[in-house]
C-alpha cells in the first residue's frame, strides 16, 4: 500500500535547511530508493516517493516553521538541478500509475502557487545545473526562476522531441499562461531537447534571472529578500508541530478521529464519514494555534487529504465516494466562524489553505462523488463545502414524517462565499451557479441560517430530497446505477460537468494537458513496443503510426 | 391523515397495510386516478350499477369475485402471482443467478420505461373506448365494455404498484404522467401511437381486443419471464385477465359474422348491397377492418431489427414469451435468418443475430396466435357454403415502425409503387364509405334480453347467468 505521510527523519531525498525567514530543499535523489522496484532514480530524477516528501516538507513548513516566508529549492548535485521524472519509471508503469503520478505532482506544484498566492510562503527555485523536463517544471511553478549561467546548464522540456509525450506536470501551461512566453518561442523550446541557457533563457522569460557560479549564492540572497518583503502572513512564532496521524488500516476501510471510512469492495463504494467539531474546538486563534493538530479544522484537512490520497491510489476499483457526517450544525458553524474572522492570523490562513487545497483534491478526483445528508448529518459552514463538490446531493426530507422530527439541516457560511476557491479561481456555491451574482447574493441573505431539505432543495442547493419512506431505496438505486456506468465515460463526464465558467492555469494543467496526456499516454506512438517512451535510452528509434489524429 | 382500510379498499396480496411507503404513494396518486376515471372513463356510465368481476385474491375463487357495483366503487386491487422460492434468472447472459427481488440500479432506467410503456396503453385503450357505451348492440356487450375497462384499470394500478413500490420518487412521477398523458391528446399523447386512435364503432372495439389486446398479451407474456421477479408475478396474473378480453373480441366478430352469414342465407345472395341493405356487415368490410387492425398491432411489437431488444433479453429484463418453449436460452452466438429488404426495395434474406430479432420473434408468435380466430371463422363461413376465406394481410403490409416503414406492399406481402397502393387501398382498408355504412348500424340497445340487429345474441350468459340477465342497471 502507497502511504503519503512522512518522518522528516525519513527523508531519502531530500535535505532541508532553514535560516530565519528561509528554507532551502536540497534535492539529492538517492537512485536506488524508488517507490516502487525497478528503475533507479539516476540524475536527480523523480518519482512518486521523491515527490510524496516534497509534499510533506513543504506542509511541515507551513504549519511548523511559521516564520519561513521564501521556500528556496535547489539541487546537491553537482551541475544537475533535476533531469524529471524518472523515464524508466513512467515508461515501465501501467497507465493508472502515470496518471495518478501527474495528478498528485501537479497537485503539490499547484499547493506553492496557492501559498504564493495567500499570503503565506513564496517559493524561489535556485537552478544550479541541468534543469530538464519535471525539474524544469518544479521551477516554473516558483515564483522566480534562477538559473545559474555556467555556459552549460540549461532549462528544457524535451518531452516531445526525446519521448513523444508531453511535458505532464503544467509545463506547457505555464509557460504561455504564468510566465507568458510567446507562443511560438515555447514551440521552439518544447521541441528543442537540448534546452536553453543563460542571457537567452532570460529574453525567453524561461527563467528570471541569471548569475555566475561566482555570485549565483548572492543571487539567491538578494532575490529571497526581496521576495520575502511580498509575504504577509508568515508571522509566527511558535509554529505547530504535524503529529502523526492517528490513523487505523483494515479491510474494511481506513479510520482517524474525524474522518472514518468504509472500503465496500464488492459494490466498488468508499463510504467517508466525517465527523463533525466537539464545542471544546470553539476557542481563540492562540488557543487553537496551541492545541495545534488537535484542533478539529486542522486535523479534519491532514486526515480527509490522507484519506483522498490512499485511496485514489490503492483502490483504483472504488468508482463512488459517498460522503456522510454527524455532528454539530452550531458547532461546525462556529468553527467556521471562528476560521471566517480570523483569516490574518498565519495559522488560521494556513489552515484555510490546507482546507481549501484538499477539497480541490476531491474536486479532482477521478471518483464519483454523492454526499449524503441524513438526520445525523452537519453539513454546514466549511462542510457545506462537500454539497458542492459533489457530482449529487441526497439530503433527507422529513416534511412528511412524524412531527417531531425536525431536520435536517445544512447552512451556508461567509467562508462558502471566499476562500475556499477551486482550481478556478471561483468558490464552490460560484462555480455551481456559474458565477451568477444575484443568485450569489440571494444566497447571502442565508448566511448562518437553517435550511431544511425542502428549504434547501428550492434553493437549489440540493440535488435530491427523498423523503424518509423512500431514502434508502432511492440512494440505493443512484448507487448501483452509477457504479454500473463506464469508468472513464465518468471521469471525464465528471471532469467536464464539475468545471463550468472559466479557465485557469490549473483548470487548464487538470482538464486540457492531462486529458491529452492521457491520451498520448494510452497511444502506441507512445507506449507500445516501438513506442517513444518504451523506447528511450535503448539507442533504437521510435516508430509512428504517422496518422495526425 | 386518515387511515384507510387497505385490505377493504384496495385488495391485494402485497401487504398494502403494513407498507407505509405504499401507503404514502397510493393515498396521493388514489385521488387523480379517481377524476381521472371520472373525467375520460367510460362516459355517462358512472352511475349505473353493473355486473362485474372483481378479483380479490390470485387463487381459482377470488380471482373473479361476481357483483353489482357502480364503476366508480370498483374495487381496483393490486396482486401479484404467488412467489415461487428460488426462482432463478433463466435466459440472457446471468442464467443462474436468483431473480431479482430489488431493483438493481443498473437496469433502473430501462425497467421503468418497460413498465411506464405497458402501463401507458392501459389507461390509453379505456380512453379510446369512453364513447362507445353510447352505441352498445346490448347489455350483455356493455357489460363486456366495462368489464374490459375496469380491468385495464386494473392493469395501470399494477403497473402504478411497481413504480410505487419499486422506483422511488422517478416511480411516483411517472405514475402521475401515466394519468396526464391522454389518448389523442396533441400536446400530451399516449406513449404508442394505435393507442391515440379513438375507437368509435363496435367493430372496432372488438377487432381492438382481438387484435391490439393480444399484443398485449405478448407483451405481458415476455415481461412475465422477467428476472425482475415483482414485474414477473404481476404480468402472469395480469395475463388471466387478458386472455378474458381476447374472448370479448373473439366472440364479438364471430357474433357478427354469424350474424351476416344468418342474413346471406335468408336472402340467399352475397350482393354486398343486399347485405348490406338488410344491416349487417358484410365480410369484405370485415376483412379490410381486420387488415387494419392487424398491420396496426404489429406496429406495436417494434423494430424487426432492435438494439432495445437485444439488450432486455441479455440483461434478463424481457424474456421470449413462453422462453422455456426454445431450446437455448442465451442465444449469444445464433443468428436468425428473415426476409428482410435490400438497399433496392427488394426482398432479400437477411441474418442478424438473434438477440437482435426478439422483436420478431415475439411478433411471429402472436401472428400464429392471431390465426387460430381466423380458422374458426373460415369455418362457420365454409359451414354456411361461402367460399370467401379471411387471411391475415402479411406483416409487411401498411407498417409504419421496422424495416418495412413506408415501404408500400399489397396485402400479400408484394413490394408495390405507392400509385398502385392509393389506387388499391380502398379495397384494403376500411374507406370512408365502410366507416359511414358502420357508424350507420351503431344504435345502442339497452333493453334487457335485446340485441342490435348487426349481431347475434351471445350463446350464453356470464357466471352462468341468463343471456336476458340485466347485466348493467342504467340510470339516468
């Protein structure tokens, strides 16, 4: 089973150094400590592990080092920043692998612009040697890009010409879009594997700036400075340290203390049930910032991401996620307030932040997802965030049972109308009504109100609202009947309907360059024998079935 | 709310009283079904009291229950043929596996239209027939009228019990269109189209049940072998009411036939005219209404060459009627080879496989089934000493859905060019002239022990009743 948390004394990888306001990573990839057997992980090339420890680095910093405001990534090696990700790896996969790879990398590549772009840490990348491919493309998701001008390191993205396949990880995208280099000078860049280099790199705006070796350390100096003035909320002191999860693998599923899970193989279902604030969560920031992991916002984010995580990966049959909860409406409201009132202090803007990114990771997940809403439920405040990312709501209608059943109920937060943004740029409630101001602010007259089924229905809120005789069946039938669907006629249904309005780099990285990735990733250019990719370092040449498609 | 007597109000043998899911449904739909019957059921009737059977139970007794009851007190039940244990999937690609009792989610959408498609032409034929209480050649036959309707009543609260019962809130909405959709209605018609054409003439009414409801018994007979038990056991009971609609019709055109064999012989002529003249129907016009009817049920049975088909039968949602007649059950890998149409109009053999062709299938076994009236007809006539013999047109005459759509052919079968077809069809088909002439003999005759002079009188009674019997009590 492939695990996503890490021991920063475990590290293989990676080496961290952090003086006052900056962290350096250091990467030095130890070739024989693949994830998986098979390949060894030569010229600072990637994999899946190399990047599961990225991820925690750079999460650890955020929460545990509060007074770091420039992340600087750099390479060990001598004249090699990174060549990418591994092509033995990629070219020896299964296509399932490839894509959950480009999925979760591209996730934490998008994880530095979402801190860039929060008032949390800024990311420099100190390219100090070759820079090929996925190395190139961990530095353009940087906010600056340093090149060392030694006469031979280079920035490429060699993909096409060396491989046949596309630079996966954003690199076309943000190239035109981030760091708007002309159309056809990329076209040149993406189709030249020998890469580029110093003054022109910089007339490319491939890269920001440029130094010698001599002065490439008091390049860094000066940038990581001036960068770290544009940082507004890494102002901590104390920092909060990210315990272990407490978390419990069994056959059936995979619990922590707010989130549980229920694996149903047989009918390919993972049930993840959430459990809702305690009112001993309802404190101050400082309090909260002392009770650190425990505190319900944050331990919910690190156990639903950890969650997400293991299965997309280890239970590639699971085709639904239903989402359940119980709780405390007032509780989770408050909770959400308390995040909502509090977004300058550095730990409720972190914590925001690893909300924000992990219910992105559900939006992107290739999973069907219907949340459930039943008498237990509190799906309000930041778990309302969960109605709207869900492909389906069913939320119980009690208007025709016993009286005194009262509920459920789901209300909205001011957080539903900010800060929780999806990979484009727009909240969930904005994104479901295609932006639609006066419904937005019709539905801001609801704030912090309780909203029944048939209340919320009207609102359209709600997908569903069966009433309590035919709750069961109906979720039942939904269930059976999507599981029986085509998986991939699903996932890109899914990806396509959860997007309207639109585009942004991400949207663009997770819905136009990964859809032709995985296409190119299934073609015989390729993938087959004489394909490109299975092709690379054996000397032969590829062969094309030359047919534009 | 208040509590009904379920088991008083509404026979049946699902356990109405102790499912409130049930309950719930039924207390909203109840009500429409009931200004519904009001509004397009039988017209101008509702007060009369009429002799019917009720069924009020599935077993030899209680199945038909005699009575005098007023059409809007009708005692409309819901009963499913008794379950029988360990009843296994026994035709497509899951043969083996138990029957369903639940509805599996995959086939949710495709069960629903099955069953919204048959429940549709129930309402549908009591709609086509609301006119004709006002023509009826007797008691006996008006009776026969409201014991036809109140049955296919029954039939759409079967269908409206398994949607209730099975398909959640899509079950309950498609129930209530099933009573908003009206026969003829041009912006809300019935689902298939023969079920938008009123019925106006006895004539008519009884080629209808001859016909149309044997279609129906096909239908039913193919859904009785679904894996889907609950739709299974409510088509096989459903089945013994329909047979008992197919004996209106059957007796209803021997009647008439007799009838006109009776006049030919006492005038001793087969002059159309004098036959006419002496108000009955002479057999050339029952023909052309038998062309008619018959080309028009095929319609109902589908395309020769059908997806939808193929699909029910390998996933067990719609069986062969009477699948345990064939041999393989699977028919993954058969073929079937028919006359089918070439790019040129012609006739050419054509094979297909065979799960693609169940339509066809279905189709060839009720024309053989149609055929067995036709041979006792033939009878009486040769027994009177006519040499005029009915046929049944062939199935590629006058289709409008499958292959031989639009394609103009004689009743033989014989591909035609649509000039000869428009010179011909007159004599093919009921003209505006026969419609007149039948409309003419239509006067309704409500004396007890009387019977329109277009008709013979029944040969015997209902439940052993005289034939003179007051079967329905008029009152005004």
């Amino acid at each position: 089973m492939i695990t996503f948390d890490r021991d920063p004394d475990s590290y293989k990888h990676w080496t961290v150094e952090i003086t006052n306001d900056k962290a350096t990573l250091y990467l030095d990839v130890s070739e024989k400590d693949g994830i998986r057997p098979g390949y060894d992980l030569k010229l600072n090339s990637y994999d899946l592990g190399v990047d599961i420890e990225l991820n925690d680095i750079v999460q650890r910093i955020r929460f545990e080092q509060p007074q770091v405001k420039v992340v600087v990534i750099t390479s060990k090696q001598e004249k090699n920043f990174s060549a990418g990700a591994n092509i033995y790896m990629l070219g020896m996969s299964e296509h399932t692998w490839k894509v959950n790879f480009c999925k979760f990398t591209n996730e934490t590549r998008n994880s530095f612009e979402d801190s860039s772009n929060s008032g949390s840490i800024k990311f420099i990348a100190a390219v100090n040697g070759i820079c090929a491919g996925g190395g190139y493309e961990i530095a353009l998701a940087c906010d600056e890009i340093l090149l060392i001008d030694d006469r031979s390191s280079t920035v490429s993205l060699p993909e096409v010409p060396l491989l046949g396949v596309l630079p996966g990880t954003g690199g076309v995208t943000r190239l035109i879009d981030k760091r708007n280099v002309r159309k056809d000078l990329a076209d040149i860049f993406c189709t030249n594997a020998d890469g580029i280099r110093g003054k022109k790199a910089v007339e490319w705006k491939l890269v920001d700036y440029i130094a010698p070796p001599s002065r490439f350390d008091n390049l860094i100096e000066e940038r990581v400075i001036e960068v770290s003035n544009s940082v507004k909320l890494r102002n901590g002191t104390n920092g909060v340290k990210l315990h272990k999860l407490n978390r419990i693998i069994s056959d059936e599923g995979i619990n922590y203390e707010s989130v549980l899970s229920k694996i149903d193989k047989e009918r390919r279902i993972a049930n993840i049930h959430i459990i809702g604030p305690g009112d001993n969560n309802l404190i101050t920031p400082n309090e909260a910032e002392k009770l650190g992991c425990e505190w319900w916002p944050l331990k919910f984010a690190r156990e639903l991401e950890d969650l997400i995580l293991l299965l997309r990966t280890n239970e590639l049959e699971v085709g639904v996620f239903t989402i359940t909860s119980e709780g405390d409406t007032d509780n989770i409201l408050n909770v959400t307030n308390i995040l909502e009132n509090n977004k300058n202090n550095w730990f409720i803007n972190e914590t925001i932040g690893f909300l924000r990114r992990t219910l992105s990771r559900l939006d992107l997940s290739s999973r069907s997802i219907f949340t459930i809403i039943d008498n237990k439920s509190c799906f309000s405040g930041i778990l309302a965030e969960l109605l709207f990312c869900a492909d389906r709501t069913y939320m119980l209608n009690n208007s025709l049972a016993a009286d005194t059943i009262k509920g459920p109920y789901i209300s909205l937060s001011d957080l539903n109308f900010a800060s929780l943004e999806m990979v484009n740029g727009l909240t969930r409630l904005a994104t479901r009504f295609n932006n639609n101001k006066p419904k937005l602010n019709t539905l801001r007259k609801l704030i912090n109100k309780k909203m029944n089924a048939e209340k919320a229905y009207n609102e359209e809120l709600i997908t569903v609202i069966p009433d309590d005789l035919d709750w069961k069946e109906e979720i039942r039938l939904s269930l059976e009947e999507r599981t029986s669907f085509s998986p991939d006629a699903l996932t890109g249904l899914e990806a396509n309907l959860r997007f309207p309005g639109k585009e942004t780099c991400e949207t663009k990285i997770f819905g136009r360059l990964s859809a032709w990735q995985n296409w190119i990733f299934n073609r015989p250019n390729a993938v087959s024998e004489e394909g490109a990719l299975k092709l690379f370092g054996t000397g032969t040449r590829a062969k094309f079935d030359n047919k534009r498609v | 709310m208040t509590k009904l007597n379920y088991k008083e109000k509404i026979p049946n043998n699902v356990d109405l009283s102790n499912d409130l899911s049930l309950q719930r449904a039924l207390e909203h739909w109840q009500p429409k079904f009931k200004s519904w019957w009001t509004e397009m059921g039988p017209e101008g009737f509702q007060t009369s009291d009429v002799y019917l059977r009720t069924a009020t139970s599935v077993d030899a007794d209680g199945w038909a229950t005699y009575g005098k009851v007023k059409m809007p007190e009708y005692r409309w039940g819901i009963f499913l043929n008794d379950k029988v244990s360990d009843r296994k999937i026994h035709f497509g690609d899951n043969i083996g596996d138990p029957v369903w009792q639940q509805v599996p989610g995959d086939y949710r959408s495709i069960l629903r239209k099955l069953i919204v498609t048959q429940g549709d032409t129930e309402p549908a034929s009591v709609e086509q027939q609301r006119e004709l209480g006002k023509t009826c050649p007797s008691l006996y036959d008006l009776r026969n009228l409201f014991q036809v309707n109140v049955e296919e009543g029954r039939h759409l609260w079967a269908m409206v019990y398994l949607l209730h019962a099975y398909f959640g809130r899509d079950g309950r909405e498609e129930a209530e269109g099933l009573l908003e959709r009206n026969s003829g209605d041009i912006d809300n018609p019935r689902i298939l189209g023969t079920f938008n054409e009123p019925i106006t003439d006895w004539v008519s009414f009884f080629m209808f049940t001859y016909f149309t409801d044997r279609d129906g018994k096909y239908q039913l007979k193919s859904l009785a072998e679904s894996s889907f038990d609950p739709l299974a056991r409510t088509c096989q009971f459903m089945l013994t009411e329909e047979a008992h609609h197919m004996q209106v019709g059957e007796t209803g055109i021997t009647r008439m036939i007799q009838k006109t064999l009776e006049v030919m012989n006492a005038l001793k002529s087969d002059s159309i005219d004098a036959i006419r003249n002496a108000g009955v129907v002479d057999l050339q016009t029952i023909q052309r209404y038998i062309n008619f009817w018959f080309s028009s049920s095929l319609d109902l049975f589908g395309s020769e060459i059908s997806s939808n088909s193929a699909t029910a039968f390998a996933n067990g949602l719609k069986g062969r009627p009477d699948e345990m007649r064939y041999k393989d059950h699977s028919e993954k890998n058969n073929s079937f080879t028919f006359e089918g149409l070439s790019l040129e109009n012609t006739l050419v053999e054509q094979t297909i496989p065979m799960r693609n062709a169940m339509n066809e299938i279905t189709r060839r076994s009720y024309v053989t089934d149609c055929e067995i009236g036709l041979k006792r007809w033939n009878r009486l006539i040769k027994k009177a000493g006519y040499d005029i013999i009915f046929t049944l047109p062939s199935t590629r005459f006058r289709r409008n859905i499958g292959i031989w759509a639009g394609i103009d052919s004689n009743p033989e079968g014989i591909i035609i060019t649509k000039n000869e077809f428009d010179s011909k069809v007159n004599s093919w088909l009921p003209s505006e002239g026969d419609k007149e002439f039948i409309k003419s003999l239509m006067v309704q005759v409500t004396k007890v022990n009387k019977t329109a002079g277009w008709i013979a009188p029944p040969s015997r009674g209902i439940n052993s009743l005289e034939i003179g019997y007051e079967y329905v009590e008029l009152r005004q």
